[in-house]
C-alpha cells in the first residue's frame, strides 16, 4: 500500500488523480471523526440517565467508566487516524503538484536563459 501510495507521489498527473479519488474518503472520515465526538457527548448522558446513583459525580463516573464509553473512544481515536493519515498523503499529493509546477517553471527559465 505504501509504495502504491509513494507512486502516486512521484508522478505529478497521478499526484492529481490520487487527490479525486482519495478526497472523498478523507470527507466521510473527517464526518466519521465529527459524529464520533458529537456522539460522545449524547453517549455520555445516556449512561449517566443509566445509573442510578444521584451524586451528578457518581453518575459521571459510572459514564466514564462504562465499556461502552470506552469503546467509543477507541472509536474515536480510529477515526482521528484515518483522517490524519488521509489528510497527510493528500497534503503530500497536493506538495507533488506544487513541486513539478516549480520544477517546470525552473526548466522554463534555464531553456530561456540558453537561448
């Protein structure tokens, strides 16, 4: 997978490609990251309305302490990773353009300067 990924980068027209096909995966997991933290928030307080405790710190407790809390935030941290790591190969896509662009531009003015 890396050196599939390392291919796209080399060549600035499959850099292009690679940026289309990889943005929208980048989008669901960034939307996947969001609802993952929105969602922590309501998981919360349907697990402290578990507990039948009435100290709001017992509840809050029992909250945080629930599998199911800390499930979600492995979830969560899934989720952070993905979208980094998306969004680390794309900025590198996007730095490849820019790099042969520049490239280019350089070899434009040597061909000129020699003329």
């Amino acid at each position: 997978m890396e050196h599939a990924v390392a291919e796209h980068l080399t060549d600035p027209n499959k850099a292009v490609d690679y940026l289309i096909e990889h943005s929208r995966k980048y989008a669901q997991a960034k939307a996947d990251r969001v609802h993952l933290e929105h969602f922590r928030k309501s998981k919360k307080a349907l697990l402290m309305n578990e507990c039948t405790d009435k100290a709001v710190t017992a509840r809050e407790q029992y909250a945080y302490s629930h599998p199911d809390y800390i499930a979600l935030l492995e979830g969560l941290r899934e989720a952070v990773r993905v979208e980094e790591t998306l969004r680390w190969r794309l900025t590198a896509a996007q730095l490849r353009v820019e790099v042969w662009r520049s490239e280019n531009a350089n070899n434009r003015r040597q061909e000129g300067a020699t003329r």
